[in-house]
C-alpha cells in the first residue's frame, strides 16, 4: 500500500493538542480536531479554528487522488460547507 499523505500524519499524530495549519492561500491558524481517522489512504478529520472562528465547524478531507489534504468550513449561519483552502503544511501549536 502508498505511504500515507505525511500533512494528514502529521495532523493525526498532534491531534488532540492544537495544531497549526499553513494554507496554500498563506493563512494560518490554530485548529482543534475532536477526530481524525484514516480508511487506508483516504484522511478525515472534525474540529474547529480555535484563534478566530470558533462558531464554526472545519473538517478535513483527502482529494480525491488522495494527493492534497482539504479544509473545509462550515459557520452557525451557513447551510453546507466551503472549501477554505489545501493544507500545505501542519505543525504542533505552541500552548
């Protein structure tokens, strides 16, 4: 079986502490993911953005070549989620 996308990895192996993601766009931000998981290659978490949005909900998905992890949002006045940006790299935020 491939190797495991190392962001999701990374990720997986911080979470449950806070986690800073760096998105393609340049953003950053500290997030809190209740859960990630793999199904084989496929990467998927659930958490929120603890530094400036903490109403809404952000989730984590593989594309579907399995070579980008994804962010998504969704906020308490929304219906569905909106794509935030690809992850490009992921570090154990300082507490």
């Amino acid at each position: 079986m491939p190797d495991l996308h190392p962001i999701a990895k990374r990720i997986h192996n911080v979470q449950p502490r806070p986690v800073r993601l760096e998105l393609d766009t340049g953003e950053s931000g500290v997030f809190e993911f209740s859960s990630t998981e793999f199904f084989q290659r496929e990467f998927r978490g659930e958490g929120v953005r603890t530094d400036t949005d903490p109403d809404a909900d952000v989730r984590l998905i593989s594309s579907d070549d399995y070579e980008r992890i994804l962010l998504g949002r969704s906020g308490p006045d929304e219906e569905g989620w909106s794509m935030v940006g690809e992850v490009v790299a992921a570090e154990r935020a300082e507490e």
